[in-house]
C-alpha cells in the first residue's frame, strides 16, 4: 500500500478511484467533480481526499496527522466548506472567491470542499466560473454532486470527472462484518443499499433493520401446512420490508423500479435469513459453526439435519425465483407451506 492509499483505509470499495486520486496527489487538478448515486461515498472520499491534498506529509503517516485531524473534523483553516443546507448561492460563490485570492494559512495550498454542488444556483456558478477559469497554484476545488448535469456544463468542463460506481454487494457485506457486524444482518442491510454504503452504515442503526431480523427468524417455527395460514405468513413478511424502505427514507431514490429493486432485495434478503436458520438447525447437530447465535438451540433442534438441508435449499431457489416472479405472495405462501414440519 502505497503511503497515501493509507488515509483512504476505512473507505469501503472504490479501490480504482482511490488509487488514482493517490496518484493526483502529487499533481492536482484545479478542480475535481465526484459524481456518483447518492450514498456511494464520494463525500467520504472527498474530504480523505482534502486532508491528502493539506497534509504536510502527504499522507506518509500511520496514523492521522495533526493537519488529518482538523480535517477530518472539519476545523482546518484551509479548508473551505461551504454550507449547503440551505442551497449554495451566490453570497456563498463570493465569499468562496474570495478566500480563494488569500494565501494558504497552514498548508501548502487550499482546498474548497463543496459537498452538495449540485443545489448550487445558476449565479453562484456563474460568478465560481470566474475563479476556475483563473486558477491559481495554491487552490484546489472538489465538488461533488450526484450527476454531472446537475453543474453548469461551463462549471463541469473546468473540473476533472471522477465517476462513483456501486459497490459490490459482497464486499459491502464483508466490509460491514469487518466492523463486527453479524453476518445475517450485514445481507439484509447491504441487500437493501444497493451498493451504497453509506445507506447501509445508516440502516445499521435502524430499529426496523433488527426488527425485520427477527421477523424473518421467526419464520421456520411458524410456517404452517394449512394453506389460509401459510398465505396470511406470506402476506406479513411482504410488509416487513415497509418500514425498512421508510427508513431508508430520503437516501432511497423515488423511482419506483429502483423501490422494487430494493424490495425484491429485500425480500431475498429475509429468505436467506430463513434459510440461514435452517443452515444453523443443521450445524448445531452435526457441529458446525452456528451464524444466527440468538436463537434458543431447542428451536434449532426441533427439525432434523436432513430436513434442515431440504428447507434451506427450497429456501434458497425461492430467493432465486423471486427476481422473475410477478406474484411474490403466492410464492412465500407456497415455501412456507413446504417449510411446515406439521
Ligand atoms: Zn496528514
């Protein structure tokens, strides 16, 4: 690892990014565009990033660096932040050119950090423009937004693009695990970010994540054979996903195919929970590592190893028959009913 790939450490996925802003280092830009969905991790990458482009060691420290620090927290006097709560105006743009003009206080350079460049008005671009056209040796302007078309195309012709994809599903898992998560709860939170992982960091902390848990657990006791009771399961466990998607609120993109996306992810998430059961049902009888280790062994114990088998497997093709199935309820109602032991 290179000594700058060191501040980037804790960023989950983006590896080719990070190794070229690692290169930029030594020679920056005069002004970077992070694009990418929201939740990625372009702003967490953009301020690793600034604290590279102020650090008088350039990284080339273990740990964090004092000038790291007051980046990181957001009080280095050469790093300009900005605040977009209420939308980037015009005042801002000034103010911004401005402390552009003055000579760094600390650091070799300044670094201006705009974090939602995207709800910059029409003037304030228009009167930034000006600076970017202009660029001075001392002044590095990160800006990042969503998409591209959210700028000015005159304010993004000036800046270096970096694009932001999603981050695998499995390395989000693993990264989430790497934190201690537990297994089963990193696949339902990764399940629902969709390769985001600052949404998946956030629904960590989400009651209804743990709640949707349980629920899920809870099902290889209470699946039924009798087909009323098997169809009233199914349509339950349709609703856990709810509040989940509530809570995933504003960072969740309105697009109705992107919320079906996220619901069948979901969904597919919930039946690898009950299949996860069953897994454990199998090894704690045969003595295999258990992964759900909060439910009572006399549950576990209840169904053979063989059956375990058999149920974790049928669990398993229902996920995958899910993705291509328009009626999700009738195909939990038909698992649940082939999961009874009764
Ligand atoms: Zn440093």
């Amino acid at each position: 690892m290179s000594d700058q790939m060191r501040l980037f450490g804790d960023v989950v996925g983006h590896q080719r990014v990070l190794e070229l802003l690692a290169r930029e280092v030594a020679a920056p830009a005069n002004a970077y565009l992070f694009v990418g969905a929201a939740g990625v991790g372009k702003a967490t990458v953009a301020r690793r990033f600034s604290a590279l482009l102020l650090c008088p060691e350039a990284g080339g420290h273990t740990g964090e660096c004092r000038s790291c620090r007051r980046v990181m927290s957001a009080a280095h006097p050469d790093l300009i932040e900005p605040d977009a709560r209420q939308g980037l105006g015009v005042d801002q743009a000034r103010s911004t050119i401005h402390q552009a003009s003055l000579s760094p206080v600390e650091a070799a350079r300044k670094v201006f950090l705009f974090d939602d460049a995207g709800t910059m008005t029409d003037q304030a671009a228009n009167a930034l423009l000006k600076t970017l056209e202009e660029p001075t040796a001392t002044s590095v302007f990160v800006l990042v937004a969503e998409f591209e078309e959210q700028l000015p195309t005159t304010v993004a012709s000036r800046c270096r693009t970096i694009h932001f994809g999603r981050v695998g599903e499995p390395m989000l898992v693993s990264a989430l695990v790497e934190r201690g998560v537990e297994e089963a709860q990193a696949r339902v939170v990764a399940g629902l970010a969709g390769g985001r992982p600052g949404l998946a960091f956030s629904l960590l902390h989400s009651d209804a994540a743990s709640a949707f848990r349980q629920q899920w657990l809870a099902v290889p006791s209470r699946a039924s054979s009798r087909p009323g009771e098997s169809f009233r399961l199914a349509a339950e466990m349709l609703a856990t996903v709810e509040p989940l998607l509530e809570d995933a609120g504003e960072e969740l993109p309105k697009d109705e195919r992107m919320r079906r996306r996220g619901r069948l992810a979901l969904l597919s998430a919930g039946l690898e929970l009950v299949a996860s059961w069953y897994l454990d049902a199998a090894a704690v009888q045969l003595g295999g590592p258990i992964r759900n280790k909060d439910v009572p062994l006399a549950m576990l114990t209840s169904v053979t190893p063989g059956d375990a088998v058999t149920r974790a497997e049928r669990t398993l093709d229902a996920a995958v028959d899910l993705e291509a199935n328009l009626r999700p309820q009738l195909l939990l109602a038909d698992l649940f009913a082939d999961l009874a032991l009764d």
